[in-house]
C-alpha cells in the first residue's frame, strides 16, 4: 500500500471548523493544539476526508485503514498504534507509540511491509 498524508488537521474547539497545517508535533496525548478527542489521532481515507473531523487525511482508502487494526505504521517520525475502527465515524483511531513530527506528503508505512 503506498499511502500518503494529504491533509493535517486540528480541531483546538469544539463545534468550531479544524485548522489544516502543513506539518504537526505529534506527542502522546495527540496532535498538538488539538483537543483530545475519542483518541490520540483519526485517520480517515480519502473518500471521507472532506465530511469529518479527522486529524489525519490519506490516500488509503477506507477498507485499506480498517485492514490496519491490531498493526503499528510510521507516518514521519511519529509511530502509531491502530486500535479500531471509529465506530460511528469514517476511518481508524490510533495511539501514538513514538512521538514525532509529522507532515502533510509523508508516506504511511505499516511496520513489517517492506
């Protein structure tokens, strides 16, 4: 899969439109500037990111992101965990395992694909 970040957003209030960046700090607790939310970070693939308050908009489509859960990608220099589906919303949540900057055109990379 050669995914990549199209768009990086945080959403710092609630009911109030994100703000897309070019490039983020990523600690454990999430993107910085953002609210937590129900995760560290949603991902959401392309086909949804222009209808939901994801964090993270990618190439991938969404059955390649559900196909993701139980595994670790590296976006960046940020690794992260996914946990799940996000339920009523588009896309996966994930926790962040090494903290980092990431950007939008960085590649997702799950470990142990070459």
């Amino acid at each position: 899969m050669s995914t990549r970040v199209l768009a990086v957003r945080i959403h710092p209030v609630t009911g109030e439109p994100g703000v897309e960046l070019d490039a983020v700090a990523v600690a454990a607790e999430g993107l910085a500037g953002d609210r937590r939310k129900r995760a560290a970070v949603h991902l959401v693939g392309v086909e949804h990111g222009p209808t939901t308050r994801a964090n993270l908009v990618v190439t991938g489509t969404a059955g390649e992101l559900d196909a993701l859960v139980g595994r670790v990608i590296v976006i960046g220099e940020v690794e992260l965990g996914i946990t799940r589906t996000a339920g009523n919303c588009a896309g996966v949540y994930a926790d962040v395992l090494r903290p980092g900057v990431l950007a939008v055109g960085d590649e997702l990379r799950a470990l142990g694909e070459s």
